[in-house]
C-alpha cells in the first residue's frame, strides 16, 4: 500500500463530511473554498521532515526555507497567490529552531507571504509543516482533473535537477549545483500568468513527472504522452550521466516543483514563452502516461517518490 | 527562552508582512481573515507528538482524536462554528496510521468537520499537525485582548483534571478517570453561545488556567484576580489529593480545554448556566494574574506547560 492508498484508506473514506463552501475538496494540490470579494480561497498543507525531505546534514535555514517554498508551490500550481502561512515546527534544539526560522522568513518575504499563525514543540527530530493559504477569482483555480483529450501539455520549469542535485550531495559534494535540491522557487508569478492565460489544468511535479502527470492522468480520464527529448532537464542531465540515468531522473525524480499543465491548442500562441511543449493529451489509454524518447517508448520502473512502498 | 519568547525571536520578529484581509494577526488562539458573506474566517493549528502530548502507550485512536478536539477547541474560544480541518500525518507504520485515522475521523465527524486536505510521511516517530478553520460574524471573533478592568472572569469547564488523570495514567490506572486527559470534549458550541451573548474577551485553557490567564491579563492590560474555591475541577481534586496539590492541579494542570473568559457585569443574567464566575478584571496589576483560596493568596510556582524551559 503506498502513502495514496493509506491516506484514502485511513483518513479521507472515513470523512464524509463536506463543507458547503467548499469549492475543490481533498484531492487535488490544494483545497477551494469560497472567499470573500469575487475571491476563492486555496489552502495546502505539507510536512518535511529532517532525513527524509532533506539530508540530516543539510543547513537547516536552506531546509527550512525549502519546506516553505515546496508548500508555496501547491498554491502555484492552482493559478493562487498567496497570501497566508502557518508553521508547526518541531526542533531538538532551540539554536535549531532559529536557523528553520531564519530560512522560513527568507521564503516568507520572498513571496510577501504572512506568517498568521503555528506552534513549536521539542521533538527528538526537526521536522516543519507548511500550511499556505492563497487567493484565486471565484472557480477559477487551476485543477488537475481538467485536461481534455486533443490538450497540448506543457511544462514550465525543470525536472530531474533537484534528484541529480541530491544524489550529488549525498555524494559528498557540497557546491552550488548539489545545493539546488535546496533551491527551490516557487512558480507563483508563472501560474498566475497561466491562469489568467486561460488554463484550466495544472499539477506541480513534486513526487516526479510521471507520478504526477500519473495523478492528471487519472483525475482527468485522459492519457498522456510524454516527449521526454523535450522536458527541460533532460539534456543537462544527459551531458552528466547515462541516458538511462538521465531518463529516470527526469521522468521520476521528484522535489522539482515545475509546473505541468495541459492547454488547448488554441492557446499556443498566448503560452509562448510560458513553458515547453512535452507531450499531448489522448483518448487513448485514460488514466495512464507514456513517455517515449526520439519516438520510442521509455520504460521507467520508478513510478516516482512514495512514502509506504 | 520559554516556547512563546523563541517563536517570537526565531519566527514572528523575523515576518513583517501582514495581509490586508487579516483581522486578527498571528498571537491570538487563532489568526482571523476576512470571509465572504459577511463571515470572518478564523484558523489555528496545533502539533501533537507521543509521548509529549500524549503517552506512548495511549491507545493512538483516541490520542489522534484528542490532538484534533484540542484544535477545534481554539476555535471554541473564538466563538467560531468549526467547518475544515487538514491533517498532517508522521507515522512509524501504516497500521499506526490506520488507528490514528479512525480517532480523528471520530472527532472530525462529531464536529462536523470537513476533511479538507493533508498528508503522510514515514517518521520514526508518531505525531499529527491539526489545522482547522471555522467561521465567525465579521469582526465578532471572541479575542484574548478584550478584557476590560470591571468584568467579571468566568470559566465554562473544569480545570485540573486533565492534569490528574495524565498522573493517574503514569501511574499505572487505566480506568475511564484516568483517560480523562484523552477525552477532550471541544466546547464548540459553548463558544458560539457565549459570542452570542456579548462576550468578545476568551481563551481556551491549554497551558494552565494561570498560564492562559496571564495571556490574557498581557494581552488586555489588565489585572486578573482569580478565586480558586470557585474553580470548576478543584473540589473534584480536593476531595482526592491534598489541598496544595489540587491547587496545582486546577492552577497549571494544562490541557483541559475549559475556556475563560471575561464580560461585564451587565451580562450576567444572559450569561448564568454558562459558566461559573471565578473571578475578577482590574485596573491593578496590569498584566498580572493572582489567585487565592477563600481570601488568601495562592503560591504556584508552575506557571502552566511550557516546551523551553
């Protein structure tokens, strides 16, 4: 059973309850519920947890400001922007709890996000959760149940840089390319410029391109096709290691926090320079992704980063 | 550096940006936001770690729905109706995850929450980060800094016994008083009816009815005079422990639940059958909190639950 199921099977199928004003239940990236002024609004949650979401060895501030930036993101991909963060930290030690509030701050300012709320408590381990909220107009979130059969699908950003960083640093190398699992960036300028562009379908590529464009796929009842010579990454990591290495580390590592999205071809001219064109939205074997490389199928065994294998 | 004082250094001095739809900022029982419809949107949130918050060896269903009946009990004090939550689940095996899902999905259900969002993660040890979010008339969220010097200080619930079952547990009972402290009952609708009534001043009792008293003397600027014989819990305790002990109890035994909350004289009439009054607001000892027993003033060294020593 992995981490999906168990939530479904232990949490979510136990709680029927839902919220009239509530617009997009549990599920997608974020939950919708109504807002005030025309607004809706978009809440996330996330937690990392030291050795698990970042090396032990990491600088916690680096950790920190990730876990915040990696939250953001889920409001990125629904087209928000955000507004609002709530921190749960749990620290061993109170000189650790500075360094997690140091980076929290740092990604805080970034976005112009405020700090309305959280707690702290004395843990054997550090660990941060990252709850965001954020402000898109009425229905108009972007969703990962809207790609429609004969969609392009698109990819702002990068995949596979921040599972080749790690792998790097757990290599022991500790320069600027290896930090870049650290690194991220939040495209929240860029989803709302996709959905003020008039897409309706967008996912954030946390647990890996094909697990996630895997959750489109499924959500939407459409199957994808993946150019894998076109997601951006790619080539770098091919001037760096194996194809087959690279392959898998573009279509199945996770934690780079692109966004894809899937858009109808009349939007090509108005998404220029927002993304790369990847691949394509087919009524043909809904619920599933194909990604091929130079017109041949890739296989990947690694269907992304999952909790309870 | 007490918890409060290493939040405040490490995390809100370090965050300036404040939302032009917030209300209420970050420091009350919760942060509140501007809703639709003339609703406010009131959010808090809260960790609970085994074997901080709850014994390791406490059945984790009913640990689960204590944590989540803990964090609507912050919406209790702000007099909100509590309609969302999202989970953040640490656990160290799946079957702990189910056990931890039927105890919060209890308590979801008696609330009528809705199960709004989350996640899971593997960790060596078992925790639960609870957000919730409920909604309020605009501008009637019930605030720790509305005490004013001539109201009366009133309690709805009992103090201490929360603190005396925990001892009672760890000393080896496991009889229905001695789960006591698991069985925290939100008084959500408790909270509505006093905000109905006219209270705009209340605090749920979490850290200790002296600790969460002095949030609320600081907050208000005001002195508070508390008389322990009137303190639901403490005849309870009297008659089981020896008198000085059972003041502890009742004075910083946390986790009860019980909300405190000050109005004015003029409400009384409205307010009988809410509550008892167990005390005072005055212009003296500003940000002070003194208790006494019939007439004499109590000692307590235990100013309430605190993570930083």
């Amino acid at each position: 059973m992995d981490e999906f199921e168990l939530i479904e099977r232990a949490f979510r199928a136990r709680a029927p309850v839902t919220h009239p004003w509530t617009r997009v239940p549990n599920g997608d990236d974020a939950s919708v519920h109504a807002g005030p002024d025309g607004m809706d609004i978009v809440v996330s949650t996330d937690t990392s947890v030291a050795g698990r979401h970042w090396p032990e060895d990491a600088p916690l501030d680096r950790a920190a400001a990730r876990a915040v930036n990696a939250a953001l993101s889920d409001l990125a991909a629904m087209g928000a922007e955000a507004a609002w963060c709530w921190l749960n930290v749990m620290v061993r030690e109170a000189r650790e709890a500075d360094a997690m509030g140091e980076g929290a701050a740092r990604a805080l300012a970034a976005a112009r996000v405020e700090l309305a709320g959280g707690d702290m408590v004395r843990a054997p381990l550090n660990a941060l959760t990252v709850t965001v909220a954020g402000l898109v107009p009425e229905g108009r979130a972007m969703r990962r149940s809207e790609a429609r059969a004969g969609d392009d699908l698109w990819l702002a950003g990068e995949c596979g840089l921040a599972a080749w960083a790690l792998e790097a640093w757990q290599a022991g190398r500790r320069d600027v390319e290896a930090r870049r699992f650290l690194d991220v960036r939040p495209l929240l300028a860029e989803g709302v410029r996709l959905r003020e562009a008039g897409v309706r379908c967008c996912i954030d590529v946390s647990d890996g391109l094909l697990a996630d464009a895997g959750h489109v796929a499924r959500a939407s009842g459409v199957g994808l096709e993946i150019r894998l010579e076109d997601v951006s990454g790619f080539a770098w990591l091919g001037e760096r290691v194996e194809e087959a290495r690279a392959a898998r580390l573009a279509l199945a590592g996770g934690e780079d926090y692109a966004l894809l999205f899937a858009a109808s071809p009349e939007l090509r001219e108005r998404l220029a320079g927002m993304g790369s064109r990847v691949g394509a939205c087919v009524a043909d074997h809904p619920g599933l992704v194909r990604a091929t490389l130079r017109g041949r199928p890739v296989e990947c065994d690694v269907a992304g980063f999952r909790h309870f294998g």
